[in-house]
C-alpha cells in the first residue's frame, strides 16, 4: 500500500516506523519549519505542497492509496487542505489525532479558553510573570505584551526578541523535575498553553500545579467535517487493514 503521511509530530514518525516495518510504501511529509527536524522511516519530502490542489496533484502524480493527516491538533490549514485534496483526488483519508487534555486529571482547574488573544486577557487578569508555551506562530497575538517581563519557550530561535522577553530554546520530551525547577528558577506567575495532548509537553501541566501555577489553556480548533479519526499509530494500522 502507496501511503502518504502528514508528519511534524512524534505520532506520525511512530506511523511511519509501524508502516515501513510492515512493507508498505511510506512517504512522509515535513512543512520544513523546523531546521533539524527527527526524521521518521521510509521516504521523506519537505515543503508545502502549494495548497489543496497542489496536494491534489501530488496525491495523483504518486498514485497515493490512502493519505494520512498525522499533523499537530493545532495545524489546521494543512489538515483543512488535506480534507480538500483527497476528496478531489478520490484518495481515502485518516486523521491520527493524539487525545487531548480534556480528559487530564488537573484539566477542571485550567482556565479554558477559546483563542489566543483571549488567553492574553485571562493570562492578564491572573497576573504575574507569564510563561508562553504556545508556539512561535502565536506569538502575535502576544505583541502588547512587549516591554513585558514575559519567558516564552520555542523550538527554533525567534528572528526577533521583543523587549523584556527571555527565551527559552528547547523542545520535548520534558519531565516534570525539570519543568518544577523551571517553573520555580523563573519565577513563573501564570503557564500559557495550548491543548496539544499528549504526554510529550504534559510534564509542564503536573509541575504548575505543584508549583501552585495557574495554567491558561487554549481549547482545540475543530476538525473538518466527515474525516474518520483515530488516536494512534496502531489504530491507523487497523484502519489501513480494512481499506
Ligand atoms: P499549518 O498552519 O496548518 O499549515 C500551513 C502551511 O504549511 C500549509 O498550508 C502547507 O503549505 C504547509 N504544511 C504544513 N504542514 C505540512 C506538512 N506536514 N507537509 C507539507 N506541508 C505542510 O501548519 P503549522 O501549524 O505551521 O504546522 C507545520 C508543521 O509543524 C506540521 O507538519 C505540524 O504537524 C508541525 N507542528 C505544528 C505545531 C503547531 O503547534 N502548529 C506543533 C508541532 C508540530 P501548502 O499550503 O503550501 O501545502
């Protein structure tokens, strides 16, 4: 089977290994945002594909059998687009989508919030020194916030520090020892994040409660409409079998 699996996550090179091992053709592909990213088994391309029809054509051009959305819950283009090219190029499509933290056992004391800017405010309101955990890509939404004594933690440097930001360089797995003693060293007043799921990132989330942290999280975006999900590796497998 000729699969295409949409990757950037730990879940989709966990696919990628479950597949190749199995014998079947993998191609994964990476948006290429990061610069030495964990590359996953079998064949790998990297790049935008230029939108849905360029995904069409690619799904086409590959005689693809079944695409694979493995994307971050919080990619939401690509995982739009994948919904769009599969159905224009007659390809099935699974969405491996890891479980989010609704289900945490803290997850009731969280300030649950449905965007960015919204958890500025919330992050606001708390108070203290704020801890951004929400990806480079979000920092936007944090611009008034620059003379700000703010730590923000990424995976690739920023082109640009904004005044009064400390950064942190640094990506997963992390333990809760260590995000404890973080938390604590930084004086951290209140965590902001994103509901990613997951047990890569989670330690932050045990270590702020212990650190009596409030926590700010932003809820998940929805998925597109009529794409069967999954929640992991083994599960596509299965699903994979039977198409
Ligand atoms: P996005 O906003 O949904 O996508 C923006 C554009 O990037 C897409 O339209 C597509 O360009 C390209 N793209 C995204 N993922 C791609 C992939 N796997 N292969 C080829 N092109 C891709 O995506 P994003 O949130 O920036 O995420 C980019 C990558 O980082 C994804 O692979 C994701 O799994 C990974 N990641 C994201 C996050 C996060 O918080 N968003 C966290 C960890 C890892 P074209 O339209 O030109 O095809």
């Amino acid at each position: 089977m000729r699969v295409l699996v949409l990757g950037g996550t730990a879940e989709a090179r966990a696919l990628a290994a479950l597949l190749v091992a199995q014998g079947d053709d993998v191609e994964s592909s990476l948006a290429g945002r990061v610069r030495n990213p964990a590359l996953p088994a079998g064949r790998v391309r990297v790049g935008g594909f230029g939108g849905a029809p360029g995904l069409a054509d690619h799904l086409t051009a590959t005689r693809t059998d079944v695409l694979v959305d493995a994307t971050h819950p919080f990619a939401t283009r690509i995982s739009a687009n994948a919904a769009v090219a599969a159905r224009a190029a007659g390809v099935p499509l699974v969405r491996l989508l890891r479980p989010g933290w609704r289900g945490h056992p803290l997850a009731s004391g969280w300030h649950w919030v449905g965007d960015y800017d919204r958890a500025r405010q919330a992050a606001e309101q708390l108070g203290g020194r704020p801890f951004l955990t929400t990806g480079r890509q979000t920092l936007p939404h944090f611009g008034s916030w620059v003379g700000r004594d703010v730590l923000v933690r990424v995976v690739e440097p920023l082109e640009q520090v904004p005044d009064g930001w400390s950064v942190l360089l640094d990506r997963g797995p992390y333990d809760v020892a260590g995000e404890l003693a973080l938390l604590r060293a930084e004086a951290v007043g209140v965590l902001l994040t994103k509901d990613s799921g997951g047990t890569y990132t989670a330690a932050k989330l045990e270590a702020a409660a212990r650190a009596g942290v409030p926590v700010v999280i932003v809820e998940r975006p929805a998925l597109p409409d009529g794409v069967p999900s999954v929640e992991d590796a083994v599960q596509v497998q299965a699903l994979l079998r039977r198409l």
